[in-house]
C-alpha cells in the first residue's frame, strides 16, 4: 500500500456554493477551562501544587502536570523569577503528552517518515518576567511537562499557577447521563465519548494532536457516535459539504479536507473512503431528513459509487485487480484489499439506493439496487472458497475480507464464525491493526449474530487500550505491542483519534 | 574576582522622581527596514535571493542570509508552502549570529557559567502556510540561518522574502560624513560608529545581543562616543536619572539598571563603576550645562565617591586592602586591583570637585580638591616601586595598575613609557582582555604623550577585530585567541558591545 500520495500540479475542483454553505455551518466552540491539578511533580518530588510557587525552579529541573483527563486546549502558566532581578532570558521547553509514556520519549531521537513537527514540544525564551504566558497553539494533551533550560545562576524561575482551556464543539451540557450494565461497560462507553468530544471541533478531526483534519472513514463514524450522543449535526453537516465542496478535477472526493487557510482537497483519493460518503450522507439524511442537504448533496455522493463502478469493475461487476491497492480498509502492507473493497462497494450502491429513494427517483434506485444484488452474487462467487472456507482475496485470507464481505451481506448463512476463527490472528495472515477495523469487526459479529463475541471483543480491544494507560482510545493498537507505532515513533502516535471513538455508539446501541 | 553578585533579599531603594524623569526620557526609536541579500547560500550552493522562492527546501535543508552588516532589531519572513497541500505544521528552527563563526556552534554543547538562553537560537513550528512570520523577539545578528527541522513528505517550505527592521534610538541622518587619514582609521571609526548606534537603544545598552542593559562603566564609554557623534543627549541623561533613581539602600549605585519590566537595580556592586559616576555627569555636563540635571543627580553622584571615602579607605586616604575585590578594572581572576583603583578614586574625586564648581559651592570644591591631592601623593608612595620602575599593586606588577595611576595623573614625570613596556604583555602578568580596559590603555599612552604609541595600539586591537570578522567591535578580544570567552563558549559572547565603541571617540579626536 502507498502509504503517502501525491499527485504533481494537483489542483481541488471547488464549488464555491457548496464551501459557502460550509463556511457557514461553522460551529461556536465551547470554551472549558481545567485548573492546574491539585499536586504535581517536581524532578523526583511529589508537591501540592499550592506549593509549586514556593519552590524555585533552576537549570535541568522539571516540572509534571497531570490534568487528569485528556484535554484539546491551550496553556496558560504564570511564571515569575526568584532570587535577584531577572537578568537574562528564562529558556523554557514544554512536552505536551496524551500517555504518560510519551514523556520518556525522545524527540531527537525520532526519524519515522511522519512529519516530526507532531511532536508537541516547545521551546521558548521569556525576556521578562513575570509573564503571563498563552501558548498561541493548541495542544492535544492530560500531561505536560516544563522544563527549565536554563534561567542564570542569579535568578529561579517560579511557575504559580497554570490552567488550560480546553477547546469542543462537543456540547456535554445536553448529555443525558448514561449508566450501564458494569464499570468496564461505562469506562469503555465513557472514553468513547471523551475521544468523540475532543475530535469535535471546527470539524470533526481525525485526531486533535494530529493530523487535525476531516477525513471521510473518521467521518463516518464520529457521525453514528454523535447521533446517540453530542447530536453535533451542523458540524456533521458542514463536513459533508466540505468533502462535496472541493473534490478532484474528476468528481472523486478526497479521502480527507483541509480548511486552512482555505478548504481544500487533499491530493490523496482512498476508494473505500469516497464509497462510504454514500452511507454517510444516508445516515446523516436518516437522522435529519434535512432535505436541503439531501439536493445539494445527492449527486456528488452518487457520483462517488458511479466512477468506480465505470472506471475500477470488470463487466461482471467486480473489481478489477489492483483496485483494492486504492484503498486504506486497515493499516497493513501485506493485505490484499479487493475483496474487503468489494464489500465497501456493495454496502456504497444500497446507500446510493436509499438516497435515490428518498428523491423519489424508483428508476435510478431500482438501478443502484440491481447493480448491488449483482454484485453480491459476483462477490461471492469470485471470493469464497469452499476449500477454505472463508472468503480469499487474491487468494489470502484475511479477516478484513470476511468483514466486509458480512457487512455486505455476502456471507453465506452460518458460516460467519468458522470463518472469523479461521482468519482473525492466524499466523501468516494480516492481523488488524487499528480501532478503525475493529469496529467493523465488531459490527461484522452483530451483523452475524455473534453478538456475545463482538461484547467480548469490545472489552478486550478498547478496554486494553485503557489498561495500557490511555483515557482517551487510539489511532492505533496491538494488544501485543501496545506501544507499536507505523510511523516509526510512538512519540507521533495519535492517543486520541476519531475512528476509535465508536464504543459510545456500539455500546449504546448494541450493549446497553 | 566574584563573577556574580547574589545579595540575598535585596530590595533597591528607589526615588519616584528621579525615575519620572528617567520615563519621560525614554526615546522614540527609529525603525529602518533592510531587506534580504541579494544572494543566500541554501546547504552548499549559493543562490541568488531571487532564486530562493524556486527552491523548495526539506528536511534538513538550512539557508543561510547574510544581510552584510550588523544589524538589531526584528525578521520578518515570507513562508509558504510547496508540493502538495501543508498537511503537517512546518517547524523550523533559526539561529542568529553576529559573525560568521558562530553558526558552526552547537548550542546544546554550551555548558558555560552564563546563561544558554542567550542563544539566539529559535524553534518554532507553523501551523498554516503561507504566513508573513514576524518574530516578536529582537535579535542582533549579521547572519540569519533557517533550518528545516521538518515538513513532511508531501510538501516543501518556500521562503520567498525575508527583512530586518532594524531598531536603534541613534539618529544617523543628523551625522556628518567623516573622512579620516586612511581606510584602516575610517574602517575603525566607522564600525566603532556602529557598534555604538546598535547598542543606543531605550537605554544605552552593553550589548544588543546580551545583557542588552545599562552599566555605568558602558555608559560613561558610550557618552563619550555619543558626544561626538549621535549625541543621544537625551538617552544619556536617561541613563543617568536611572542609576540615581534606583539605587542599594545605603545610596551605592548599583553597577547595572534593569529597566523591564520596571526600572530596577541589580544586586551588584563595582567600585570603579559607582566611581565613574561623577565622571560621567561631568563630563554629560560639560556638553549641556544642563543645570536641571546637575541639580536632580549631583548629591547622589558625590554620594559615590564618600561612601568610599568613609568605608574603603585607611586615614592616609589609601584604600584598605581587600577593596579591590569589589572592582571591575577588567576580565582577570589574577589581578590585584588595589592600585588601579585607586587611580579611578581619584578621577572621581577630580569630577566631585568640578560638579562642586558648578554649583559654585566653593567649600566642597575645596576639600575633594585637597582629598584628591593628598590621594596622589599617598598613591605614589604606596604603590610606586623605585625597584620595579613602575606601580605595584599588592607585590603585582601589571598593565592595569600603570595605566589607571597615569590617568589619575600619578605617574612620574617620563616614567609612562618605561612602566608600560615592563607590563605590557610581560609573562606572568595579568593581561587586558577587555576593549574596555584597552581603551583605557589608549587613553594613558595618549596622557603620557605616547601619541604614536596610542595609535598603533588603537589600529592593531580594534583592526584585529575586524580582521577576526566582525562588523562591530566585541566584548572581550585577546588577538593571540580571537574566540575565547571568559564564559565558556564563544557561542554566548557579545560581537558588539558598548564598552569598545570607543575608536569612534579616540580616532574623531585625537587622531582625525
């Protein structure tokens, strides 16, 4: 799989009408803001923080704040000297961390291919003190650590108080409470619902520490977990016209957005991720039945399943070999995607279908429809394999192609369990490697009626990620190597990040 | 010598009005914009300017701007992006150098006494390009180097302009153009000229890039400098209305002025420089008979040269052993600075004497008239050796000792030359290691009617700078080792300091 796409003199296609719609549909943020904790550490030393202006700080000593709980906001700190007059600058640096154990981490020794500029490390000189100090930035962080690079053998510098103010389109004051079954159930649900708030800001990030910016797959699915939550529907909306609003010269729409300084596509096209704009824009209509959404939207979403199936099918209707190498689907080199593409497809026609239904369009709607029924027939005599039992995909197997294949329907009755069992963590077989998948896996066992297995799974898959330290769930994670990283650097990893949120929708829905 | 004076709890006494005054006086500066070169050098290969906007830079790419002069003040810089879309901050980091050879330092290899945060060394990450990145700091620099700590793989900085507005509350337009006997004296002056104007700014400072503040023993040099040349009339007497206005509580000034973030004084004392005072006003009025001034600061300025009186000599009027460890005389752990300062109570005690005049208070007049003589002639019988053909101070023969009893007119009738042939550069004798105190070595050739002397002096130290590469003339300058610093590293040294302005002084009158 590419991980990195470029396109050479790439150039977004924009309707200005539909960014403007955007634009206005941008939300207010609510502004929260969290004290300092009540103790902090200082070098090796446990202090109350009342305490921490009485103990001056020099060259080398650090402070740790733990807020605790995950917050997306800005810094303020008062700072002050100690001693004799300030007589030189004040170097301070700031390590912003989302785990604790990032702050073991060091930057300088990160060389993965992710930009290191995600590392959340600042460094700053104060010429005169005292000062209120308000990072312009915004950070994605519970801890943070300051420390003192230097002041001068004449003056200490003192940190009195430090605050941050935390930064949500997520409005928590309509949440009804919830309660449920156990306290790993609420836990779970709970830091769902964090990690669903603090990605819902200007729009829904994939992730407030990085990469900050909308993408369809992380769209999708913060959406199902709003519905039942934060019902933050205008921004919903408006990132659905973004993707509308700016897309490839040909229609496609870009598997993410960016709004700075200007909504524009990316100039990176994920065929899984264009195909759930359809469900995602049904889903929404489901919830709203906003119909002014609906004719504004309707074509550029059916257009996203029409240019695969003319430019990326063979004439029965299946993919050609080499679609799925357009895909995400998971985070892995060696899996083989077409079939779990054909899957995506699948589900992306019945949307189109719904979508043409509610226009009152029975000719387009019954066209999508048999397109669908079609394909589910080709799926599944180009995928399965009595021998194996299981669908293969360019002859692997892998539990992400039965995933998807179940979700579309493909899977032939009362054969959804052996076939989990014989893929999922199978030596030589593609393992799953983020929450992203999980959750699909997770629908897959309900969708199967494993409904047992997929609460198991739930429990063990995000309840891992919280026993290994996090409040909030993860871009990535292998209960096997908690701290194992694709980029090269758990120190870029993305402790909170939006397609990890759905255990507050899962749970809600299926658990409660 | 204590490098560092900590006074436990010291609170300054500070006079209200005196520090009105002083606020009132603050100058307006001027702000001059000098844009980019017109080439760069990006890693290896060097650029026209021009070119540098078509020359996307990565990862570890460093471009480095020569803006051909010494300049203080602030950059500003036109970032934008290349490639694809910023899809990650931009971090990058700057470093500003007074001369060439410090761009080859590592800061993080600093270790000195003095503080790292004189580095002028930023990291800065940027969120969205492009951006017109105006640095809030000011920095004093000739070279500007920008490092590209990261992009990302899709993209690429652009740097398309850059410009530094310069700041200085020095009035070049009211300067005559001086043309002097030949290009080394002109070279000389003129960037003794400069070094004088990067350092006038909201008070006269030691130096732009570090301390960036006002001593005394700076003061009075750039006075002298200023006098002919900018006369920044108006900052000098600044300068003076604050060393009165905040002052130790038994009336010593302080030998430094912090005036952020309100004016105070530091916890160090320097006998030579509270002493140097009444020299200072004298000589401001001798260029403005400004009887306002002298009726605010002339009982705080005799208050200097009496308080040594009372506590630091024995009945012959000869200071007790062990004051000069509370003078500055020069850079030196070796140095006995008894004898030489001596010679600098004595110039005081001449100034107490004239401002006395002025206030045609005779009596006053008259007895530090009679203090000041019967100060040289117990100056003469203590340290002068008939043996050693020159002044020894505590058993020490140095350059040091000979130069300050010639000011203060102790030396015997033609013993100057002598005296300082046996002292200057002679092994196991203290040697000068500051501009400051080789000013005053000139100064003492000139006294003594060692006119050529002073000259060649004068051309050989301050061409040697220059020679070394600066545009501007240093802090400290040995020429047998162009980059040592009394701090540990030549990273944090000062290029351009105030201290060793004083060709443009020395060459406009003595040598024109």
């Amino acid at each position: 799989m590419e991980l990195i796409s470029i396109i050479p003199d790439f150039q977004p296609r924009n309707d200005p009408y539909l960014l403007a719609k955007a634009e206005a549909l941008k939300p207010a943020l609510h502004y929260t803001e969290y004290p300092a904790p009540l103790s902090c550490r200082v070098n090796d030393e446990v202090l109350e923080m009342e305490a921490l202006s009485g103990r001056p700080l020099r060259r080398g000593d650090r402070v740790v704040l733990d807020f605790g709980r995950h917050l997306t906001g800005r810094l303020t700190l008062s700072l002050s000297a100690a001693g004799s007059h300030q007589d030189a600058p004040a170097f301070i640096q700031l390590d912003f961390a989302e785990i604790a154990d990032e702050l073991a981490e060091n930057p300088d020794e990160y060389n993965g291919w992710l930009s290191r500029s995600w590392i959340q490390q600042e460094r700053l000189h104060l010429d005169s003190l005292p000062v209120e100090l308000a990072l312009p930035r915004r950070y994605a962080f519970r801890y943070v650590r300051l420390t003192v690079l230097d002041t001068s053998p004449k003056y200490q510098l003192v940190v009195s108080s430090a605050k941050c103010t935390a930064e949500s389109a997520a409005d928590w004051s309509i949440l009804p409470v919830r309660h449920f079954r156990d306290d790993e159930l609420q836990r779970i649900h709970d830091a769902g619902l964090l990690t669903l708030a603090e990605c819902t800001q200007d729009v829904l990030e994939d992730g407030p520490k990085r990469d900050r910016r909308l993408w369809i797959g992380d769209l999708r699915l913060e959406a199902l977990a709003s519905y039942g939550s934060f019902r933050s529907l205008d921004v919903i909306r408006r990132c659905l016209y973004l993707f509308a609003g700016t897309r490839f010269p040909d229609g496609r729409m870009s598997a993410n957005v960016f709004t700075e300084p200007a909504p524009a596509a990316d100039d990176t096209y994920l065929m899984d991720y264009a195909l759930l704009y359809p469900v995602a824009l049904e889903e929404y209509l489901n919830e709203t039945g906003d119909a002014e959404t609906l004719a504004d939207l309707l074509e550029p979403a059916l257009e996203q399943a029409d240019w695969v199936l003319a430019h990326r099918t063979d004439e029965s209707g299946v993919l050609i070999p080499g679609a799925g190498s357009e895909a995400f689907i998971d985070w892995s080199e060696a899996l083989d995607r077409t079939a779990a593409l054909q899957g995506v497809l699948i589900l992306s026609l019945d949307a189109c279908a719904a979508l043409c239904g509610r226009v009152g369009n029975a000719e387009r709607k019954a066209g999508y429809e048999a397109r669908a029924a079609a394909l589910r027939a080709a799926a599944l005599r180009s995928f399965w394999s009595e021998e194996a039992q299981c669908f293969l995909s360019g002859g692997q197997a892998s539990v992400h192609t039965q995933v998807w294949l179940t979700l579309a329907g493909v899977m032939p009755e009362g054969k959804a369990r052996s076939a989990f069992e014989r893929t999922l963590g199978q030596p030589g077989m593609p393992r799953m490697a983020t929450p992203y998948m999980h959750h699909y896996y997770v629908e897959a066992l309900l969708k199967a009626g494993l409904k047992e297995e997929a609460e198991i799974h739930l429990r063990g898959y995000w309840g891992g990620m919280l026993d290994a330290g996090s409040d909030t769930f993860r871009e990535c994670f292998d209960p096997a190597d908690p701290h194992a990283s694709p980029y090269g650097g758990m120190i870029v990893n993305s402790y909170c990040h939006a397609w990890s949120c759905t255990p507050a929708y899962l749970i809600d829905r299926y658990f409660a």
